[in-house]
C-alpha cells in the first residue's frame, strides 16, 4: 500500500496569526468580559466558581455555549501565559489552594508549567510560605485569589515564570 | 473581512511532488465534474469510512439513516438518509466562493462557515481518498478550526472512565469521554494533563426532577452534543467533587488517525443526536467518533443492545493493541484512604479531632514527617465531608475550618511528598463480567412442585456477581425479568421484574458515617397470604447502618426498610389494593476470593390495616463464578413459598 506516503496529514501554521491572547478581536473581547479568552472568568464572573462548572458539566445549562466546540466561544489557547495560568487558578481553585498548603502537588506543577516557571518546587514553597496572604478562604472572590497569585509569580523573579511576563 | 493570511488546514497531499496553491487562489471549476465522476466510480459513498464520518447505518427495511439528529451534519438537504448526495454535497461545497467565515454575533453559527472548514475530517478523507489536486482546489484557510486544533493540540488520544455514581441518576452506570492529550511535560518530567483539552458527549438536560429525567432520558427527549473543555474541570468535578476514581485508556492512534479525530469531533461539535439514556448515550457516539477517526477499528459492534460506559471500554480491548496505557486517578475518597492507611490510633484520634476544627495537643509534640501527614490526612477529610457545602458557599463554617486547617499546614513550611496511589486490586472496569446476564435453571417449591426458571437482566451488576472491575459496593440492576413454567399448570408466569434495582454499601467508618440504602421499582408475585399468588407492582426502599471490611470479603447492613404493593387482589390498605409495609430488613454478604459469593436477605414487614397483618421473606443465594458463567443456588422461605433452586447464569459484554 502506498497509502501511509500520501495520506500524510500536514497542518500549516502561520507566523503571521497573532496569537489569540493579543489579539482582541479574534475572540470578542467585548463580547466575554473580562477576559475574552477566559474560560475562567466567562464562566466565574462573580460567581461562586464550582456551583457554575457543575452547572457547565452536568446539566449543561451553560455547557452549549460555553464548551461548545465550533459554536466559537471559547477557542483561545488557554494552557499557557497570563490568561491560561487565570483560568487555571480559577478552575482550580480548591485543589490549588490545598496544594499551596501542602507546598506540592499537580496543581502546583501544572500552573508552574503554564505560567512558564523554571522550577515548581520553588512555586510550591512560594505559595506555601505566602500562603494567607494568597488564599484568604472563600469569601474572597475567585478574581482577587487568581490576581494575587499570578502578582506574586510575576513580582518574585526568582521563580523566572517567563510566560507571565 | 479577510480570515488569517494562511490558515491551518488538513491537507492530503497526494502525489510527491504536490503543488499547494498561492494564498487566495480560486478553485477551478472543471476540476468538480472530474471528482464528481470518480467518486461515482469508485462508489465512494457506500465506502465504510464515508459512512462512519456521516454516522449512517443501515435502516431495518433497506437505505441509510445517520444517527445525527442536528442539520449541521448535512449540507444536501437529504443528507440525512442519503450518502450518496451528501457526497455530492460536500465536493460541490468545496469548491464554493467567498470567505464564509462568520463573524460578530453570528460567530456562534457553523452553517455560515465554508464547507472546507465545516467539515476538515471529511476534506482529508477525500482528498487522500480521491487523490485530489490541491492546486486545484486550493484549501481554505479555517481560522476558527484551526484556533480548535491549537487549543486542542492533539499527540493523544485517552477514552476515561468515570467511575459509578449512584447519587446522581445519570451517572450510575459510569461515565465516559475523551482527553486529547497535548503529551506536555512539566520540567521535573510530571504529566501535564490537567490542561488537555476533554471532549464529551453529554445530554442537554433542562430537569432536575429524577422522574422526569429518567424517562425523557430513556426515550431520547434530550439532546445530546459534543463539547469541549480543559480536563481540570472533569477531574475537579469526578474525582474532587463526586469522588469517583478516573481510568484512563490511552489509544494507540497514528498521526493521521488524531488529526481525523479531532477534525471530525469538529465536524460533530455542529450538531446534535437525539439522547437515549440506554443505547445512542456518552459512551457510543464517544466510540462512534473513534471509529469514524479510524475506519479499522471495530467498537460499535461490540456493544450489547444497552451500551453501558463499562462495556466501550472493553470494545477497546477487543481491538488488540488499540489501549496502549492504563492510568488510574484517584477520586478524593481514594485519597483519604490512601493518606489515613498508615497512621497509627494516635495519629487518626489527631486527624478526626482536627478535622472536626478541635487541636490536638499531642500533635504538636510530634515529629514535622508525622504533623505533615496528620494535617494532609485532616485536610483531605475536611473535603471528603464538606467538599460540596465549601465549594456552594452552603456551610460558611466548614471554610472558616478548611481555611484554619490550611493555613496550619502551610505555616509548618515543608513540602508533602508526592501521594503515589496504586490502581484498586480488583481492576478496572475492562475486567467486569459482561453486563447482560441470562439464566436458565430449575426450582422447586412445596406449592407448586418442580418448575422450570428463565431470567435475564440487561445491566449491570448485583452484589453475588463476579467481583473483579466492580465496586463491592454497589449492585445496581436495570431491567430484570425472572419468569417460571411449574410442571403442574404449564403456564409461564412472572416471578420477579426490577425496572431498576440499587444497594449503596456504604460501610460505617471512623471517618464517614453514611448509611447504606437501597432501591427497587419492580413487580413481584406476592408469596404471602395477601392474595393468590398474585403479581403486584412494588416500590421498596431502605436504608441503615453498614459494613464493608476487608476489601469487601465480609460486607452487612441493617435497614429500616418501607415498601409499596399494590394489585388488583390484594388485601391491602382497608381492603384497598394497595399495601403499604414498614419493617427491618437485614443483607449480609461474604466473598470468597473472585471465585465464590454467598448472599443473604432477611425481611420482616408490618402490614397496617391490611391483611395479613405481617409478612416476612427470607433468603440465601451461593454463586460459584466459572468465567463467563456462574452457578447459582438459591433458597427462599416466606409464608407462601419455600423454594430450592439452581440456575446457570450466563454474563455477556
């Protein structure tokens, strides 16, 4: 079979498409609130988080919309930079938060991948040490805990988090 | 306004030297009668890979019929019940004008995007297919496909299993769904994938009410649509929220295969499938998708007529070398165990007492090793208990107490050690008996001499079944009939039906108090002297303290149990049909390796105004598991019947 030599499946990418995240127009900023590609805070808002995913996944009151794959809502790149390593600590927040505690865990290594630093041990034992001032319990909204964290990756240059630059 | 400069498409490059054409370039119009013609001659649309990516199959009296009850599938008008012009559809498609890329308001609306980008699975597929001169046809650029495909960034593919969930009705046979994995890597080498995307197949649901749901569920009153988000939300909501342990099967896909998957998950993110609860449910249009990715794949066809999310995943292992790794999550409950497994009396008083938002002051004089444990273990019961109240904002105090407990343990300043959880020893569920299960067997009865037993049930699992892939917890039965021929009448009757049948074992531990219940909506032919021998209808519920000890060797509960009957003959209430009964019931359960079960049920029922006033029910069941069968003996006593019976039980996937 000559199949397998000529059913290869080549995927072009261009420099030239900005990437979604500088781009504002290409994911409706306007349109999303705060921040266009944020999953995140499309689903948060104000929100309690969690009460809103259940909502996305087992009922789908939201999911349609939200998650819908060619519906277009929601198709930024979220796994790394700014808005990714948002959406992550508000999708997280829960598990983050004991994870930080705990000075390890997935949470922890994933978000240091995201956010692009160097060494998540180092991530764990920044949340860990700063931990109240981070994560000062669910009455604070799931925003102001997302903001503190990626402030505090951002401001400790040891932890060289290049993709929240 | 002009999409991205170059897009992103799939391109079946079909001759060595291929020319791909200059951006902007217009296809040429001659080139659609030649395509045309040749998929006539190669009698394309009756191809079994075209057939899957419009997921047609074949009517009971002759034609094609897709499954997909959404327009979006189908550029022909008859697309639904004919490939052939759905073929001719698509090729007239690919050739059309104009940029086609919706924007502002209607961004939601795939219909106005071009054919190209609608459809990228079908466009490889017949590009490689037919050969087809991309200078001729020039691919489009499909900014929003393509930003799909980054977002995705598939160099996996993993079907996942939920595990059973009995608290929710839609959940209680498992779940099932995709995770595209993007294969990234942590720089310590850990597995990132938490931020893959998961794509599922879910109902769109718009009732709370459980009655409601189970029979629109059951008739395909939902619909049903492929959606897409980052994996976190699915294991925040399994495995932290609902504690059910995750399997993940990962696929051995080639290249080709996930760019197919993921631009046919595209393709079907457009429409929707009606939903029925039983067949056309998560687990097979999940298959059906990986099936049309990979037209060599068989999944489909080994399904049962119930397509349980167990049973897909043994369709995985049907194809030999289809599931490369198994991986198993585990679920908060899983964790706890895992954390509490090793500590001393001492150190489990400190976590209850910590847990419970009291100190301990034996903790503090212990080792830093041994206070990060006690906390973690704490933390993971805190969230084990009041998981839920935190995260609604329902129990302000239980946070107040998670956030106290928290910040302690940050305070100690020393990292935990990974928790490395091994999978449970019975497996997972591509071990589990097959679902359906028939039996054949004989009885015999004071009243009614010898007698000939035919049953079935078409899912899934009770507590004397094979326990190997399932939880020793759980029996939840649907849809199971007994019926017997007595020598002497030669008539078939109705001894037992469930329409669903449910026991929660939930054991009575230091940690969790829950207590164990069940649930039966069924007939039953009653054997007491309320009536002849009559069937009557029959709701029954329970519930009470439990334990389930050693790995579920020895499992008993106690229950207070309430249950309704009602027929036409029977001495009910006040003379009425219908009999209300409220008594102690009592189940006891041993489990003698993989090979041996022995099950025993004791009832005792007071019949208020009714006639008779009580009735009572006893019964014990040994089964030898033999592989795909088992060998059952059962014995019944109760004031009507006193019966002995052997029945040999068949399991099928």
């Amino acid at each position: 079979m000559r199949r397998a030599r000529w059913m290869v499946i080549a995927f072009i990418l261009s420099a030239g498409i900005a990437r979604a995240d500088e781009n504002p127009a290409a994911h409706g900023k306007s349109t999303y609130g705060l921040a266009g590609c944020g999953l995140g805070s499309m689903i948060f808002g104000d929100q309690k988080g969690w009460i809103q995913v259940l909502a996305a996944t087992t009922n789908g009151t939201f999911g349609t919309q939200t998650f819908g794959i060619s519906s277009g809502t929601s198709n930024c790149v979220e796994s790394s930079g700014t808005q990714g390593a948002r959406t992550f600590i508000e999708g997280n927040r829960e598990a983050l938060a004991k994870d930080a505690a705990r000075g390890s865990g997935e949470t922890i290594i994933t978000l240091s991948a995201v956010a692009g630093c160097k060494d998540a041990r180092a991530v764990g034992a920044v949340l860990q040490k700063r931990f109240a001032q981070l994560f000062p319990g669910e009455k604070t909204p799931v925003d102001q805990v997302s903001q503190n964290v990626i402030k505090e990756l951002r401001s400790n240059s040891s932890l060289a988090c290049g993709k929240i630059g | 306004m002009r999409p991205a400069r170059v897009a992103l498409l799939a391109l079946a490059i079909s001759t060595p030297g291929f020319a791909l054409a200059e951006e902007g370039a217009k296809p040429d119009p001659t080139y659609l009668p030649e395509l045309l013609a040749a998929a006539r001659n190669r009698s394309l649309s009756e191809d079994r890979s075209w057939l899957r990516l419009g997921h047609w199959r074949k009517r009971l009296l002759g034609g094609w019929e897709s499954e997909a009850d959404g327009p979006g599938l189908f550029l022909s008008p008859q697309g639904k019940r004919d490939p052939a012009a759905e073929l001719e559809a698509t090729l007239n498609g690919f050739f059309a004008e104009g940029d086609g890329a919706p924007v502002g308001p209607k961004l939601g609306d795939p219909s106005l995007e071009h054919p190209q980008c609608r459809f990228p699975a079908r466009f490889a597929w017949l590009a490689a297919t037919l050969r087809i001169d991309l200078a001729r046809l020039p691919p489009r650029s499909c900014p929003r496909f393509e930003a799909f495909w980054r977002r995705v960034s598939a160099r996996s593919a993993t079907l996942v299993f939920s595990s059973y969930y009995l608290n929710n009705p839609a959940s209680a046979f498992g779940h099932i769904f995709l995770r595209l994995g993007k294969e990234e890597l942590a720089s310590g080498g850990e597995r990132l994938d938490l931020i893959d995307q998961a794509v599922d197949f879910a109902a769109v649901t718009n009732t709370s009410n459980a009655i409601l749901y189970a029979f629109e569920g059951l008739f395909g009153f939902f619909r049903g649509e492929f959606s897409a988000r980052p994996y976190f939300y699915k294991v925040r909501e399994y495995a932290d929220y609902e504690s059910r342990d995750l399997w993940e099967y990962e696929l051995s896909l080639d290249e080709r295969q996930l760019a197919m998957l993921v631009g046919h998950l595209w393709e079907l993110g457009q429409t929707w499938f009606d939903y029925y609860y039983v067949t056309e449910n998560c687990s097979y249009h999940v298959l059906g998708a990986l099936e049309a990715a990979d037209s060599n794949l068989e999944l489909l066809s080994h399904l049962g007529p119930a397509t349980l999310p167990a049973d897909s995943v043994k369709a995985l292992f049907a194809n030999p070398g289809l599931v490369r790794a198994v991986r198993f999550r585990a679920s908060a409950r899983t964790q706890l165990a895992a954390r509490t497994a090793g500590l001393s009396g001492t150190d489990l008083d400190a976590v209850q007492r910590l847990a419970e938002g009291r100190d301990s002051a034996a903790l503090d004089a212990t080792s830093t090793p041994e206070r990060v444990r006690v906390i973690d273990a704490a933390l993971d019961l805190v969230d084990v208990r009041h998981g839920r109240d935190i995260v609604t904002g329902a129990d302000p105090a239980a946070d107040v107490l998670r956030q106290r407990l928290l910040e302690k343990r940050s305070a100690i300043g020393v990292p935990s050690p990974p928790l490395v959880i091994p999978p449970p020893s019975a497996g997972g569920p591509e071990r589990g008996h097959g679902s359906m299960r028939f039996g054949l067997g004989a009885m015999t009865s004071r009243e009614e001499g010898s007698a000939l037993l035919v049953e079935g049930r078409l899912a899934l699992h009770d507590l004397a079944d094979p326990p190997a892939g399932f939880s020793p917890r759980t029996q939840i039965e649907f849809f199971k009939l007994r019926l017997s021929v007595a020598d002497r009448r030669r008539a078939l009757r109705l001894e037992e039906a469930s329409v669903v049948e449910v026991t929660s074992l939930n054991p009575i531990e230091r940690f969790e108090r829950r207590i164990s219940w069940k649930l039966r909506v069924g007939a039953t032919r009653v054997v007491d002297d309320g009536c002849h021998g009559c069937v009557a209808g029959m709701l029954a519920v329970g519930g009470g303290p439990g334990i389930v000890s050693a790995g579920g060797a020895f499992s008993a509960a106690l229950t207070a149990d309430a249950e309704l009957l009602a027929a036409p003959e029977l001495s009910g209430l006040s003379g009425s049909g219908v009999r209300p009964g409220v008594g102690p019931g009592v189940l006891l359960r041993l489990l003698g390796t993989d090979r041996v079960a022995l099950v025993g049920t004791g009832s005792w029922r007071w019949l208020p105004l009714a006639s008779p006033r009580m009735s009572y029910e006893l019964s014990v069941e040994a089964r030898v598991h033999l592989g795909a069968i088992s060998v059952a003996a059962r014995w019944r006593k109760a004031p009507r019947a006193e019966d002995v019976g052997l029945v040999l039980l068949i399991y099928r996937g």
